[in-house]
C-alpha cells in the first residue's frame, strides 16, 4: 500500500466515525425512551444541514411511527437516495442561501409553530444549517442578506464572526426556533462543525441561547473593513439593533430553555481520533494535536510543514508516525481563481516540504466539498511542488491568486469524495516515514 492510499485510508476511518447511522442510534435510543415516558402525544422532527438526509434516516430507522410529522432541509447536492418515509425532505442553496431553502424554512418554522406542551420536538442540526435554514429578519430581503454574507466570506470572516451576523438578520436562528417551539419539549442531535463544538454557533445556534449582540456583528464588519460596501437595510438594522430598537436573540438564562436539550453526537474531535485509531491499528504511532487548525489557510499550511519537519528529524530510519489535526481555515479572496481552503492548505503545505522524502499530506473536508470545487481537498507530497512547476504552475502565484485546483489537478494530487453526508470541519493527517 503506498502512502497516499494508507493516508487515503485514514480519513476514510475518520468520515466512518462521524457518519450519523453510525454516531446518532444510541442518542435516538434515548430520545424514543423519553417520548414513552413523557406526557407526550406527538412526535415531530425538525432538521436542517449537510447531513440531513443520513440523520434523517437514522431517526426514522430508530423511531420509526413514533414521529408524527417531520421536515428536514438538506443541500441540493445531497444525495436523496434512499429517502426517509414519515420525514420529507426539502432542498436549498448552500453556502448561500436561496429563494428555495427560504420557502422551505418557512414550512419548517409553521410545523413547529404547531407545537404545544404535548409535542417532543426533535430537531436535527449538521454543518451548513445556517444557509439552509434561512428566514430573512423583517426589513431584509434574501438579495441583502446573500450580498452581506458573500462579503464576509470574502473577507476571511471566521465561523464565529459569520453566524453573529446571520444570527442578526435572522427569524429563526440564535435561539429563536427554539422560542417558536415553545411551550414543546426540544430535543436538538448536533453534528458539530465548528471548533470547541459550541451549540450556539452551529447552524448559528437556532435552539441554543446566543450571548452574541447587534453591537458585536457590526462590529464584525468594521473589523474586516467592509462596513462602507454592506446593504444599507443590514446595516441599518443591525444599527438599530445596538440602540435596543429591534429586540434582541433570546439570552443565556432565558426560561425559554429550561426545555431544551442539546447533544453533541458527532464532532471533529471524533473523526481525528478514529483517524489515529486507525493508524495505531496499522502499527504507525499517532500523535492527535488538540488546537484547531484555524486562520488564514496558507499560513495554516506552513505552519503544520514546520511542524512535519521537526517531527520527521526524530524519526529513526524506518520509522513511521503520523499526526492529525483539525479545524476550519480561512481563505481571504483576492484573486479570480478556483480553489477552496483545503487546497490552499495543501499547496502552502507541499511547498513547505518541497524535495523531502517521507512525508505525505491529505488536507480535506469532512463534508467532501471544498469551496466551489468538485473536490474535498488534497494529498501532497515533497515532489508535488516540483511536478506543478513542471506542469507550468508557480505554487506561489497560485496561492495568491486562490487559484490551487488547477495546480493539484495538474498533480493528481486533488482528493475527490463526493458529498459524504456528514460535516465536522476539515481534517489534515501527515504521515511521516524516517
């Protein structure tokens, strides 16, 4: 097995371990034991991310005619084969979102309007929730907010940054599904795609209290040095939000929550440790770092080939160890390329490590999509470098120009899954040989 394919290998333990018909039946387990025993005469399912389809397969697997009714709106990239029975899927626009997930938000929003102290409401949340589950606030249209949220991602505006806006220009995020669901019991099976795996900043936290305010999104804007191209209607409420004349997202300590309950079922902690796992099953010590890969992503890129090399000198001959780590990079948007942040982490990697034997790279996304790309990622090794600049490529130019697809493509080097049906992060593994 050459050391591309056993890398290969290792994400693919990885994505296994957060696959939800894998990581939600014991949690579904529960929810099926609380609804029996509770004073509950309904059961409806609520859902919303890249992952929808595959957890809404488990929870009807689990529950099967306990549920009622239920909606979940999924990527219209998702694949819709097998479909669920008693939960209808919708699809929308991801990462931006559209006139379709809009609609269909609308639907989801009356179904748990429905609710009443006899409901369990279950609600399904996975990575790209904020874009899918989309309800413009008052005064907002879809075109203003889609141009607000375009501009941050442009900017290198991290997670948490993005979602304290969305949350803000929103009717249903931050907290406040869970305040339409009220008086239900809640019950929200998280699949965390952001790091420390905070509940109010997945999906943009729509059943979790929001500690963010209306003063820290504009301050969002000022910080990236976009507020002067922002819609005025965003920023005039966001304005008017800070001087307390819109209300604000429902707060920690609200009563509103007392009936929630949140579960974590899958995270990018998981997948780094199956990848480990599986590379200590293989007999190759693994080393897991704990900090996320964040920031910009070139510069994350260099930094864990330092990382690769310091490593790599304290290997003995014939020794072999791997390191994963994970997380979620930015990409400030200055050129016209094609690219995502994966591969921008790869490029900026395989040239830290250029002409080194016995190292080998994968950066890529759990979800299997990278940016705007038919890619997840990319393995790399120390002759990548040499073979884009033989093709004609310069790695510097490329990276500067967000312009890598090109240049890994020319390798084979880019890392193609499909969508996987899961999302927590992106995951970077090196395998060192000494």
């Amino acid at each position: 097995m050459t050391d591309r394919e056993l890398i290969d290998n290792l994400f693919c333990a990885a994505l296994a371990a957060v696959d939800p018909l894998t990581a939600l039946p014991s949690h579904l387990r529960e929810v099926a034991e609380l609804y029996l025993s509770g004073p509950f005469d309904r059961l409806l399912v609520a859902g919303f991310g890249k992952a929808g389809v595959p957890m809404a397969l488990a929870a009807e697997e689990c529950l099967g005619e306990m549920i009622g009714s239920g909606l979940v709106i999924v990527p219209h990239s998702s694949n819709l084969s097998p479909q669920p029975h008693r939960i209808e899927l919708a699809t929308g626009g991801h990462p931006h979102p559209n006139a379709e997930g809009v609609a269909a938000t609308s639907r989801l929003m009356e179904m748990v309007r429905g609710a009443d102290d006899r409901t369990l409401l279950l609600v399904l949340i996975s990575g790209g929730g904020s874009a899918l589950c989309s309800a413009p606030a008052e005064g907002i249209t879809l075109e203003e907010k889609q141009a607000a949220c375009r501009l941050l991602m442009e900017a290198g505006a991290d997670i948490r940054e993005l979602n304290t806006v969305r949350k803000h220009l929103s009717r249903v995020k931050g907290g406040q599904l869970a305040a339409l669901a009220m008086p239900a019991r809640t019950v929200a099976l998280t699949i965390s795609d952001v790091p420390g795996d905070l509940p109010e900043i997945i999906a943009s936290g729509p059943v979790a209290p929001d500690p963010s305010t209306f003063g820290d999104a504009l301050a969002v804007f000022e910080r990236l040095g976009i507020a002067d191209r922002v819609p005025k209607a965003v920023l005039r409420r966001l304005r008017l939000g800070a001087a307390g004349e819109v209300p604000e997202t429902p707060k920690p300590g609200s009563a509103l929550f007392d009936s929630v309950t949140t579960v974590i079922a899958a995270s990018n902690g998981c997948a780094r440790a199956a990848a480990a796992h599986a590379a200590l099953q293989r007999g190759i010590r693994a080393r897991v770092l704990e900090e996320p890969v964040c920031g910009e992503a070139k510069v994350a890129g260099r930094r864990l080939a330092e990382l690769a090399l310091a490593e790599r000198k304290k290997l003995s001959s014939g020794e072999r160890c791997c390191i994963v780590s994970g997380g979620e990079t930015t990409v400030q948007v200055k050129g016209n390329g094609k690219g995502g942040r994966n591969q921008e982490v790869a490029v900026a990697f395989a040239l830290g490590i250029e002409g080194v034997d016995g190292v080998t790279f994968l950066s890529a996304g759990t979800d299997g999509i990278d940016g705007p790309t038919d890619a997840a990622g990319a393995i790399v090794d120390g002759s990548t470098a040499a073979k884009a600049k033989g093709a004609g490529f310069d790695p510097l130019a490329s990276l500067e120009e967000n312009d890598t697809y090109r240049l890994l493509e020319s390798c084979g080097a880019l890392l193609k899954t499909g969508p996987t049906g899961t999302n927590v992060m992106d995951l970077q593994i090196v395998l060192l040989r000494g």
